[in-house]
C-alpha cells in the first residue's frame, strides 16, 4: 500500500503509443494549463536518472510551459493533495495506497515548478482533479473549454482528469513527453487511451509553439 520505486526509463515518442482520433486545434485563448500533482511525495518515488529519467524531463517540460503561458496570459493551475489527511477525507485511497502524504515538505510542489503568485493552486482530494475542487466553476468562470494537462501520474490521476474534462465538453490536450508514469508501459497505456478515447495527445514542443504562434493544429 506505498507507491513503486519507479526505475527510470525513456519518455515514448510519438510513435510509440496511438494515432490521436481528433484533431482538435490548441488555442492558448481557450485552454488552461493543468500541473497535476507535482509534489515531492510523488516525484520522490522516481529514481535519480542524473537527469534523463522521466520524472526529470518531465519536469524541466512543464517548467517551460508554465512560463510560455505566463507570457501568453494563460491560466496555470496546480493540484496538490494535502499532508496527513484524515481517514474520513482520504478514503478508499488508503485501501490502495496507505495514508498518503505525511508532512508539509512531501506535499511541496517542486521547486522547478512551484507556483507563483498570480497561479491558482487547489486541493485535491481523488484522482479526477475535479472531484471536490472548484475546476470546472474556474474554467466557466474564465471561459475556457481547453485544458493542457501535464505532470503525474499519466495512467492514474493525468488520464481521468482528462477524461472527466471530455465528458464536461472541455477538450484535454495530454503532453505525452510532461507527463510521467509507473512505467514505460503505463505510460504509453494513458496516452494510447487518451488519443483513442477522449483527448489530443501532443508534445511541449508542439504547444510552445501553439503558446508562441497562437494556433497550431494536432501534433500527429
């Protein structure tokens, strides 16, 4: 009931996992970027790959998409669940992975990525960043229908925020190579589900160049 020591391994290209369905156009306008959970308690997990390991790239990724939407005016929105919870509020979670979070330093946000001041951070209680969190009041309120979602994990918390997205009509845009896993495997089984059921799959590459442009196409 703890997370994986999770070995390092290299971030999938594009044509490791499946075409996308949609071609869905990326429009900094409309869209938000999502930093899901980049906390120390989850980073921790991933061994020290002396920089190359997927935590690592995955990292320095939403660094430079954090300040390209800086630059655009782009909401950047951060989840973090909170340190030592109580057993009513974690719930089912500690059937499969203990109590979580124990201190205020491993629920830190990365320093790489660590929230500004003008950045909305919310609490987050399940692995669909909107359940039991204002996210989808925020993205009406702005009136965004876009979201960028980037961070960990692809195959848990990465993929039913992006899925529960689709189902509110909010087009997700995952970021195969800011995102990070478990495993090359789970990995590549979150982006093979999103691009086939329910999201565009890209890269940082693609949406700096979407955030520096202002419109750009699918990546594939």
């Amino acid at each position: 009931m703890a997370l994986p020591s999770i070995a390092p391994y290299t971030l999938p290209e594009s044509s490791d996992h499946a075409e996308n369905r949609v071609s869905w156009t990326l429009d900094p306008h409309r869209a938000v970027l999502l930093v899901h959970d980049l906390q120390e308690h989850f980073v921790d997990a991933f061994q020290s790959a002396g920089g190359d390991g997927p935590a690592e790239v995955a990292v320095g990724n939403v660094a430079r998409l954090r300040d390209a939407a800086d630059v655009t005016g782009m909401p950047v929105v951060y989840t973090a669940q909170p340190p030592d919870q109580d057993p009513g509020e974690r719930g089912l979670l500690t059937d499969f992975w203990g109590p979580g979070l124990r201190t205020a330093e491993s629920a830190r946000i990365v320093a790489e990525v660590a929230p500004r001041d003008h950045h909305v951070v919310l609490t987050k209680w399940r692995y669909n960043a909107f359940i039991r969190t204002p996210l989808l009041d925020l993205m009406r309120e702005w009136g965004r229908d876009q979201m960028v979602v980037v961070g960990v994990y692809a195959h848990i918390g990465c993929l039913l925020t992006a899925a529960d997205a689709f189902m509110h009509d909010i087009q997700p845009f995952v970021v195969g190579d800011a995102v990070a896993d478990f495993s090359l495997e789970h990995h590549v089984q979150a982006l093979d589900y999103a691009a086939e059921r329910c999201a565009t799959v890209t890269r940082t590459d693609a949406v700096l160049r979407t955030l520096a442009t202002g419109a750009l196409g699918a990546s594939r």
